[in-house]
C-alpha cells in the first residue's frame, strides 16, 4: 500500500502552542503570567467556547477581562515575542457557567476555519473541559476531588489519590482489496447516503494493528491480513478520544455487517465515490475529520460534499 494522509491536512492535530507542562506546578509564576497584560484568555462554557463575532476565531481576552472561574493553563506562545518573561505569552482558559449563547461555538463548527495555533488551544481545552465534567469525584473513595497543577490533576483530599487526564485510543482505517477498492461503512443510526471508514476503541491489552483487524471483522465480516499501516493521528475530544488512523489490506471480499453498528458496507471503486459524491446521494465526512483525509489519501486528491 502506498496511500497516505497529506502532510498538514489533520486540522485538529496542528499545535503549535508549547503546553509548557513544568509551569503547571508554579503557583507565583502561573499568578505573574496570569497578571501580564499580554497574556490570552477564551472562555468555555461546557464544551463550547468564545468565538468572534463572525465567528471565524476564538475570541481571545485579557485576564482583566475573564469573570471568575476555574483556570486551565495551556501554554506559552513562545514565538509570540511577547510576553513579561522571557518565556512568551501565556494562555489561559477560563471555565464559565454552562449557558452558552450565540458567542460560543463548538469544535464540530469551529474546527476546519481554525488556524494551527487556535485549532490546538480549541482541542486542548474541550479535551480538559470533558474530563473534568466527568470527574468530579474520586473513583477510588467517591470523595469530591480537587482541581490542581493548573487544571491537570483533580486531587483527592480523602484518600490521596491523583487523577489526571486520559484520552482513548480508537483506531480508524481505510480497508482496500485487491482491486484497490476502498471499504465504507454506514453507521446504524446514520440516514442513508453517509458512509465512512471503519473505527472503533482499542481494547486492554490489544496492540493497535489487532484492533484493525478485530474492529473490521466484527463491523464487516472482512478478514485484514498482515498489511495493517499507521497514517496519523488525530485528538478528538468530543468527549476523549485520540483517533489513530491506518490504512489496511484485506485477504478477501465478502461482507457480512454486524446489523447493530454498522448496517450496510461496501466496496467503492474512484469511480464509484466520486458519480455517488457528485449526484449528491452519498457523503462523505467533515473536512475535520481523520477519516475524510484516509478516503482522500486513497483516493489520491481532495473530494467534495461533507456531512
């Protein structure tokens, strides 16, 4: 297989912010960063966070400007040439009530028109925002936990326990036969015409490549041999998941859907996806998403139409 993602293409995966993780522990330097005027802020209010007014942007404040709420610290600007120490500028995020209006804006809407630096600020933020939302408690004593080191570590005061963030790992891959046809599949709940590769959560224990190989059977029935090849990754915390995309090879063509989460999969030759793309009765997945980029990789050029 020769396919690949084409380098720049995975906007969620363009960070440029230095997360600066040894500040994180440095009450006096975190409340210096946080009193310099230069220093960047957007607030988040659950999953969503401010954006400009016409909604092309994250709306980045001054900390004189932020209400009251939990600070997340996510980094430094260190090319910014900013900033009161030598550093950079820092950038905070600032958890508001959940009662987002029409200046808030999720990732799914944001996502593709963000450049590299906000698009990794957006990511770093809702992936912090959603674990805390489920956090709450320690799942060792069920005490109410402590947010600490800045917003990356919920301390138990009880029993001591410390959690911090995870992120699941879920594989997603691109299936070709002999005849350089590309599998796709139909999730259950989907209406019809939308079709996308193959995913699914990596399991204890299992090597990524096995989890290709397990995924694919169980959804389509179709058996991936040895050829199983990483493409990239991509976070998408939407609530935590890091997607590892791969593309694979498989040793036969028979299809038998599990009729649960997939309902219909098929075999697509080029021609095939782009008359369906064009006619306007198939379409493929958002532009931010690792998926459209796998099916363009084989595809060999950027399609149209999106979810």
């Amino acid at each position: 297989m020769a396919y690949s993602i084409a380098p720049g293409s995975l906007t969620l995966s363009r960070s440029v912010l230095d997360r600066a993780a040894d500040r994180r522990r440095d009450d006096d330097w975190l409340e210096k960063a946080w009193a310099a005027p230069d220093t960047q802020v957007v607030l988040v209010a659950g999953d969503k966070l401010q954006v400009t007014a016409d909604r092309s942007a994250l709306e980045l404040i001054a900390p004189a400007e932020a209400p009251e709420g939990v600070r997340l610290f996510l980094g430094i600007d260190r090319e910014s040439g900013a900033g009161q120490t030598a550093d950079g500028r820092a950038v905070f995020a600032v958890l508001v009530p959940d009662e987002a209006d029409e200046s808030y804006a999720g990732l799914r809407e944001m996502g593709a028109v963000l450049g590299d630096r906000e698009a990794g600020i957006a990511v770093h933020v809702v992936g912090l925002v959603n674990w805390h939302a489920v956090n709450t408690h320690c799942a060792n004593c069920g005490e109410h936990t402590v947010v600490t080191e800045a917003g990356h570590v919920r301390d138990c005061p009880n029993c001591g326990t410390r959690h911090f963030p995870r992120s699941d790992p879920a594989i997603i891959v691109l299936v070709t036969d002999d005849q350089d046809r590309a599998l796709l599949g139909r999730n259950a709940a989907w209406p019809e015409g939308r079709y996308s590769t193959l995913a699914g959560f990596v399991e204890p224990g299992e090597s990524l490549e096995n989890a290709v190989r397990r995924e694919v059977l169980e959804e389509s029935g179709v058996i991936v041999g040895p050829e199983v090849d990483y493409a990239g990754s991509q976070p998408w915390p939407l609530p935590s998941s890091l997607m590892l995309g791969f593309y694979a090879k498989a040793t036969g063509t028979d299809i038998e859907v599990d009729g649960d989460e997939i309902s219909d999969a098929r075999w697509f030759t080029r021609e095939d996806l782009r008359a369906l793309v064009e006619a306007g009765t198939m379409a493929l997945p958002g532009n931010i998403s690792i998926s459209r980029r796998l099916i363009e990789g084989w595809y060999g050029e950027e399609l149209t139409g999106s979810w």
